[in-house]
C-alpha cells in the first residue's frame, strides 16, 4: 500500500470510487487489520493533510464519505461482526477497538450529520423515531456492555456494579419516556427494567418511538453508561452526534411549535 502511495502523491488512488461507491477506506475497515488500517490512514494524511482539518478547508473527510448505503467506514468497522470462528472473541474486539481509535483520531464518524438531522426531524417535533442503522449501532454496542457485566460477578462496591445500576437508570429512563402503543404493556415493561433486565427488552425498546421532551435526558444518560467500566467509545461517539444532531434540529421543533 504504501509503494502504491508513493507512485500516487496527489492521493487519487486512495480516495478512488468503484461502482458500488467503495473506497479503500471502507474495504479497510471492513476487511483490515487495525495495522492495515494504521498504514492507509498515513498514507491519506501524507496525500492530503491532516483529515480532521479538511472539512474546514471545504473538503471532506474521506473516511466519512458514505459507500452506496451510506456507511462510513467507521459505522462498518464498528458494526462487523467481533466474533471468529473459534471463539476468538478477545483477540478480534481488540482490533476492533484499535481500528475504532484510530478512525476516531483521524476524525471519523459512524453517521454524516445531514443522515442524523433528517432522522430527527422526519416525524415532525410529535416522537423521535430511530432508523434501523442507528437502532444496529445501539443493539451491538450496549449488548457489548451487557456481556461484560454477565461475564464479570461484581461485589457491592465495584465499579462494575456501579455500571450495572447506571444500566438499570438508562433503560427504566428510556422505557418511561418510550410512546407505548396497545400491543405493549407499560406496566410489565418497567417491571422488567427497573429488574435489571433491560438489555433483554432492548429489541422492544429499540421499536418504540421516543417522547422529544426527554430526548435530551435519554442522551445523557446514554453518555453517562458509555463513560462507565467498560467505556464503550463507539457508544460515545454515537452520543455526541446524535447530541449535535439534536441541537441543531431543536431551532426547527421550536419554530414549528410556534
């Protein structure tokens, strides 16, 4: 890769398109190793600069261009599957999470912005309506969590425990501020979280609509589970674009409404 960069200084075979609107970025973060990764992000910062600064300059992050679903190429190295097929699954998160940090730093995001606003902004100021790409992030990434905190038995002082009752506040936060139609019973829902068992009605939960006046609250609560014990960085990144996302379709609920 890197011969092959330094035959192309301008960087136009690292940036090239297919058919199917793949670059090399997004087959990286698919089928590459976070080394393999490491080195095609050097050759892109020594073709075109720092990547963080190019939006500023009227260019775009080329590892936030979508492919011809619209997946950035961190949304696909962070939602490939982590497991191998013999049960390699400590080995193969680790790369994960290292090609995770290292799209991070190089200013990578798992949605365009314009994606999240539309998705806000799509059923008007009345619920909050998830797509299903954003409802795949949060299944896997809070699913991550959950296995951890089965896999670890915590005392009443560790900080895993601490995780758990930071699980249990999200979901029984998520499920009172969920628009619950006749099929569900709100009365056996919030008996299953506030049990501890949110992340067995995650699917349900993840199908409800979402009361805008407590979307805000539900963000930082996901943010603070994300920062706890096991600090889920993909989770937070969701966080904070969803966050932008909300405040810059605030202006529109609120000129609607009035």
């Amino acid at each position: 890769m890197e011969l092959l960069a330094d035959l192309d200084p301008e960087g136009d075979s690292l940036t090239a398109v297919t058919a199917k609107m793949e670059m090399p970025a997004h087959y990286a973060a698919h089928y590459g190793s976070a080394r393999e990764v490491e080195t095609l992000l050097l050759c892109l910062t020594r073709a075109l600069g720092d990547l963080e600064e190019l939006v500023e300059l009227g260019a775009a992050n080329p590892l936030n261009v979508g492919d011809g679903s619209d997946r950035t190429s961190l949304y696909i190295t962070g939602t490939a599957s982590i497991l191998t097929e013999d049960g390699g699954f400590e080995r193969s998160i680790g790369d994960r999470d290292e090609k995770v940090r290292l799209l991070l730093d190089h200013g990578g995001q798992v949605f365009p912005l314009s994606i999240l606003t539309q998705t806000l902004t799509a059923t008007g100021s009345r619920i909050v309506l998830l797509t299903p790409e954003i409802k795949l992030c949060m299944e896997m990434w809070l699913l991550e969590i959950g296995r951890g905190l089965e896999n670890y038995p915590v005392g009443p002082h560790d900080e895993e425990n601490c995780e758990s009752e930071a699980s249990t506040e999200f979901f029984v936060h998520w499920a009172a501020n969920a628009v619950v139609d006749g099929g569900v019973s709100m009365m056996i829902l919030m008996v299953m979280v506030n049990a501890g068992y949110g992340y067995d009605v995650l699917p349900l939960l993840l199908d409800l609509p979402l009361c805008p006046g407590g979307f805000s609250e539900f963000l930082r609560r996901l943010a603070k589970l994300a920062r706890h014990g096991s600090r889920s960085s993909l989770l937070l990144q969701l966080h904070d674009e969803l966050r932008a996302a909300w405040e810059a379709t605030a202006e529109v609920f609120v000129r609607r409404k009035s």
